[in-house]
C-alpha cells in the first residue's frame, strides 16, 4: 500500500450539518497534494456554493446526479431512481478505473435509505475497488453493515439548528 494513497472507505454520517462540507475539505486537502478527485453528488441539482467555488480547480471533477427538489422516501419519483442510479454507475466506474485518488459519494447513504441505489451494489463496488483509491461516502443513515466495513467512521450529530427557529435555508450555509 501506498502511503501516500492508503485507499480507505470513509463514512460521515449523522444527523447533523456538515457532512459534506467534511467531504468537500477532505476532497480540498487531497487536491493540495495533487491528487485527482472525483465528487459525485446524489439527490442534489442545486447550484451549491461547492460546485461554484470548485469548478474551476484543477484535478477535479465534479458531477450531479439529481434533482433541486426533494425525494419522497416511500414513493420516489422514477426519474429521482433513474438519476440515481446513473450516477451510481458512473461512479462505480470511476473508482474501478482507478483513476482518480478520492471518489466522493455524496449523498449516497441517503439514496441507499431510499432505495434508490442497492446497499448489496454499493458492497460490491467497495469490495471491487482498487487499493489506492479512497473513498468518501457521506449523508444519514449509514447502515451498520457499512460503519462495519469503513476504515473511518464520524458521526456528526445536530445539537441544535437555526432551523428550529425558523431561520431559512440560507445561501452561502446550506447551499
């Protein structure tokens, strides 16, 4: 194993703010050692500061494999699963190809919650990955399965939000 590109499978999941902006400093820090980095977004068709901020930086590539809406958990829209799905597969080659050093899914603990993309997939492509590659998987609801398999696990818990008293979403903070 490279020490430089230990191919790890990270989780940030919780409840609470930050877990892909966690994702996105990871993804920063990779690319100031010039490694290329591959960030997938799932459920997220929003101009968010993120895409913005980093679409002209170099090593990376970015992609959106959703909608600026919310998904209906018991009933998602066929287009939020084809989506979805797309996307996964356009990761999964990405992280097979062995061509870039960080892929970030994410989102996607999100879209397994919901059926979108099959956990036995996901399991599958992390078995299949090539040992340089780390892997970034972020949103709620990691299954235990998956905390079980990751080699880095953070948990980021909502101990209180502006939301709750009734401050919108804001640019610049959510977006």
């Amino acid at each position: 194993m490279n020490k430089n590109k230990p191919g790890l499978i990270m989780v940030f999941t919780g409840d609470g703010k930050g877990k892909t902006t966690a994702a996105v400093g990871q993804a920063v820090r990779a690319l100031g050692h010039g490694f290329r980095v591959y960030m997938i977004h799932f459920m997220k068709g929003r101009d968010y500061g993120e895409f913005l901020a980093t679409a002209q930086m170099p090593n990376l590539t970015v992609v959106r494999a959703g909608r600026d809406c919310f998904v209906n958990r018991e009933h998602p829209d066929p287009i939020d699963i084809e989506l979805a799905r797309d996307g996964f597969s356009k990761a999964a080659k990405t992280v097979l190809s062995g061509e870039y050093d960080l892929v970030v899914l994410d989102e996607i603990n999100v879209a397994v919650d919901y059926g979108l993309i099959a956990e036995k997939d996901l399991f599958k492509l992390l078995k299949k990955k090539p040992a340089g590659v780390t892997v970034i998987l972020t949103g709620r609801n990691a299954s235990a399965e998956l905390i079980k398999i990751a080699d880095t696990v953070s948990e980021i818990l909502a101990i209180k939000h502006h939301y709750e008293q009734g401050v919108k979403s804001c640019r610049g903070i959510e977006y």
